[in-house]
C-alpha cells in the first residue's frame, strides 16, 4: 500500500548508484556566518572579524557545521522530486578541507553511491551518498558520506541489493 503523503516523491526504486545530484550555489554573507555562529559555533573566528583575522584561517569563517547544514538543504531542495525519507541514519568521513569565507559561494554534488534494502523492514531502503562540497574557486571545502532512510514504493519486490 502507498502512502498517500509521499506518492509522488521519490522512493527508493526510482535511485540509481551512480546518479548525480547537483545541488546548486548559496554564497555566506557574514551575518549568515555571525548568525549562525552566536547559536550554535560560538568560537571567536566565527564571530569577531579582529579575532578572525589573528587566528589561522586568516579571517571571519563559517562554522564547519554551518556549512553541512547548508549542503544538507542545497541537497533536500535541489532533489530532483521531493525524497521520501524518514531520516539520516548517520554520517562518515565528513572531513573539513578548507574554510568557508564571507561571501564564498559554496555548492557541489552528492552521488548515490549505494543503495540496499534493509533485511528486517521491507519498507525502507538505504541511500548512500558521496558529498562533494566546493566553494567559487571549484576547491573542496567539505566532503562526507551520508546514509538516509527511505521508502520503498512496493515492499513487495525483491530485496537484492545494489552496491558500489
């Protein structure tokens, strides 16, 4: 039976490893970058400019989180149809390769790089994604790999497994 709330969404059967999603461009402003900082990454070089500029990145930055935060809504809004989720499952090799600047402009892509269906809940499926972030100069400023719970439209097919 389907769900009405997610028919039309994209469900783990319509996902092909390899598939490439391209999520888009946002650039940070610095009050995005402060904003962000006073709630939730409140060390100096994310929100004073003298303390920014004295440190080792060389001036104001934005939080490492800040930016997995905007990848995450880069990927849910630039998803080719909404994707029917029901939640991360955890992350791996997240890994900070540079800072992000005031008014760089950060974007990338994520690539299905696994799928498998879960043994004990035919319902739900497993997505792997690789995810590629890179700011204006095409420099890697965050990569990590992603897993995420999604539904199945027909829990009654086969389970076989796609993989890398």
């Amino acid at each position: 039976m389907n769900n009405p709330v997610t028919i039309d969404y994209t469900h783990f059967e319509d996902l092909e490893v390899g598939q490439v999603i391209d999520l888009g461009a946002t650039t940070l402003t610095r009050d995005m970058i402060v904003s962000f900082a006073t709630e939730f990454d409140p060390f100096p070089f994310h929100l004073d400019e003298k303390a920014a500029n004295a440190s080792l990145l060389g001036g104001l930055s934005a939080s490492g989180w800040h930016t997995g935060a905007i990848a995450l809504k880069m990927l849910l809004k630039n998803f080719p149809k909404k994707l029917a989720s029901a939640g991360g499952l955890g992350f791996k090799n997240l890994k900070w390769k540079r800072p992000v600047m005031v008014n760089d402009t950060i974007g990338g892509s994520a690539t299905v790089a696994a799928l498998r269906r879960t043994r004990s809940n035919p319902q739900w499926g497993v997505l792997t994604l690789d995810m590629n972030i890179t700011n204006q100069k095409g420099q890697t400023v965050m990569v990590m790999t992603l897993d995420n719970l999604v539904e199945v439209r027909d829990p009654s097919t086969d389970g076989a497994e796609a993989t890398k």
